[in-house]
C-alpha cells in the first residue's frame, strides 16, 4: 500500500511536469521532491504499521497535507474536508439545489424568517415563521444552521419532508417540497434611489453576478438611470473573471483591468474588457469599506486608475491574491495563494488596500446618523448631473 502511495504521488508529480516545459533548474527540484515523497511514504508506512491504535491512510494524508499548507505561513490557505469543500463548490457555482429559505435558529429550530420568491418551498406552502421540527423524519432540535441545510440540500428533482409548527394554527403540519436549482443573489438591491440616480448593492462575485447585474442594469436603464452607486462594503469579493465582466459595463473593450502576477505560466497574463456588455457612460461613485477585498478591491482599482468612478468610503481590506483551489480527490480539496494582482496602473493592492478619493466613515460619532457615505455619493453625483 505504501509503495502504491508513493507511486500515485510521483505520477501526479510527472503529470504536473507536463504541463509545462520546465527549465533544468525545475527538473532538479523535481528529482528532490520524489526524494522527498519517497520519506513521506516511509513515515505514513511505520506510522500505519506500527501505531498502537487503528488509522487511515486517507486520514494520515489529509493530516499531512493540512500541515504543509500551515507551514507556508499563508493565512489563505486552507484544507476542505467533504462538508467544506461542497460548500465552496456551491459558493463559486452561485447555485445550489434545495428549497430557497432563509432560516435562523430559535428555541432550538430553525424557523423560516425569509422565502425566496417563486422558491420550491414557497410553491409547497411554507409559511414565514414556520419552525421546522424534522426534515425527512430526523429531528434538528438543537442542530446547527448548517447541520440544517446540508439536510436540505440535495439533488434537484428529489423531495424533502418537513414537519412544521405553524404558530399561527398553533399545530404541526407535514410539507413535502421537491427540491430545485436555486441561484444565489449577488445582486442584493437595485433601485432608483433619487433624480435618475440608481444603486446597485453587490454582495459577492460568483458565477452569476454579472448576469444578475446586466438584469439589473437593464431594469435601472428603463427606470431613467442617469448616474449610478454600486455599493461593495463588506463584498470580500469572489471570482476574478466576474468582476473583469463588471468593468466590461463602464469601460470600452481592450482596457486592461489587472494584471496577475505568478510562478504559473497559465496564470500570469493581463485581463481586459472584451467589449461584450452595453456599455454605461453614466457617472459611477463606488463605495468601499474595511471588509471589501479581493475582487471588489481589483474593480474598485481599476475604475480608480482610469478615474471612471469615484471611490467613497474606509481603506478596503488588501487582498489582492489568487488563492488556487487544488481537488485532491473526487471529497477534498487544498488552496493557497498562487499569485498576486496588479492595478491597471501597476499599484500593487495586496497587504495594501485601496484609500477612497473621498474617505469617510458610514456613520456619524453616535452611529444614529444617515448612512454618510450614501449622502456623500448622492453629493457627488448630483453635481456631475447639473
């Protein structure tokens, strides 16, 4: 078994080397790495043979790989055991199948405190403030939210059955809800908020957002949109293709919107516009706190270096790195850091963060005050608009 691991790890490593022609100093470390692979091998192997009690291979090697990825002193790394790892595959699909409710535990149940318009649990009768006792006969008294929602979660098509109180009627009902693909809402809000000027609350970057933006934009346009705040506070950003097709709304084609920078052939290049979106001339304020990041910080950027937004708003986070999800198996996963980005105008954002042309804190002293970066960027806006 031992030898069988070490050979499955140096297949992998030569598989990796063919991806890429390597220069001779990268083919040295290759033969020190299968050294090294040949010693880890050797302890997993006295480690299984020899433990006084019982252990898995599969279990030594995530252990393994979970020590490794603490060593690099990367504070993005991260091992995804099989719960996690569905979770981020969810997370960066910006969909998932289940019945479309937003819970929150109460007196130990998780109780329906929003429905998602049109969602499968909507259609079968689930009411706002329904607790939920059982889902498919298993009581969740006690359980975690997200103990809750990997029960109801599933495939989409298969039905789930739930058990419950309703306080209205003060009694228990059974609800059998088939399950669907629910898309996950990066666009929080979109509306006209005064005079032509619109806001656009984004929440995260994944799949889906600039689809759900271009909707937005659309219904905006045919409202009479004239100037527009795209809100980014606490978006700690998501995809970096979603947020180089956000910039393909505001800028023309060909415009450099970053540059990566990485040991990774594939991975070092420039991202541009490609002109494929309607194009939206209109004035832009964008608003940024302490807890915008990655690709909220590298739009942000760009429409800062080509002074097409103005930027409202605390010192974003700085992260401004590309973390690559590696799977290990069909369950698990690793990332890490693999490269770093760059400003159009070459800034590097990352460890730095970006500083407002207008900084100012949300809230006044007391925190009882109107939302002030809003106020500003109306202030701002309206000018442009005279």
């Amino acid at each position: 078994m031992v030898r069988r691991i070490c050979l499955i790890f140096c297949l992998c490593f030569v598989l990796g080397a063919t991806l890429r022609a390597a220069p001779e100093p990268a083919k040295e470390a290759g033969k020190n790495i299968v050294e090294e692979l040949k010693l880890f091998a050797k302890t997993m192997g006295a480690i299984h043979d020899a433990y006084v009690g019982e252990t898995q291979l599969r279990t030594l090697f995530y252990s393994a790989v979970q020590g490794m990825l603490n060593s690099l002193g990367d504070k993005y790394a991260q091992f995804f055991d099989p719960s996690t790892y569905e979770l981020l595959k969810m997370h960066m699909r910006g969909e998932y199948a289940g019945i479309g409710t937003v819970l929150q535990i109460t007196d130990g149940y998780p109780e329906v405190v929003a429905l998602k318009p049109d969602s499968p649990a909507a259609k079968a009768g689930v009411k706002i403030k329904d607790r939920i006792l059982e889902i498919d006969k298993i009581s969740i008294r006690g359980q975690s939210l997200a103990e809750a929602a990997k029960l109801l979660r599933g495939e989409a098509g298969t039905e789930v059955q739930l058990l419950v109180m309703r306080p209205s009627k003060r009694k228990k009902i059974t609800i059998t809800v088939q399950r669907e693909k629910i898309e996950i809402e990066s666009v929080q809000d979109a509306r006209i908020i005064e005079q032509g000027i619109g806001y656009l609350k984004i929440v995260h970057f994944q799949d889906h957002t600039a689809k759900q933006v271009e909707s937005a934009l659309r219904e905006l346009d045919q409202q009479g949109l004239r100037a527009l705040i795209i809100d980014l506070r606490d978006n700690d950003g998501g995809i970096l293709e979603q947020a180089v097709e956000l910039a393909d709304f505001f800028l023309p084609s060909g415009s450099k919107v970053v540059s990566v920078r990485s040991k990774i052939k594939e991975q070092q290049r420039d991202h541009a516009t490609m002109g494929k979106a309607v194009s939206h001339d209109v004035p832009l304020v964008i608003l940024v706190n302490g807890k915008s990041a990655s690709a909220s910080e590298i739009f942000s950027a760009c429409m800062q270096d080509y002074e097409r937004a103005v930027v409202v708003g605390s010192q974003t986070y700085g992260k401004a790195s590309v973390q690559s999800v590696v799977p290990l198996d069909d369950k698990t996963a690793m990332k890490f850091t693999t490269a770093r980005y760059l400003s159009p105008k070459g800034r590097m954002i990352d460890g730095v963060g970006i500083k407002p042309d207008e900084v100012m804190a949300a809230t006044g002293a007391m925190g009882r005050d109107a939302d002030l970066q809003i106020v500003k960027a109306l202030e701002l806006l309206a000018k442009k608009l005279k």
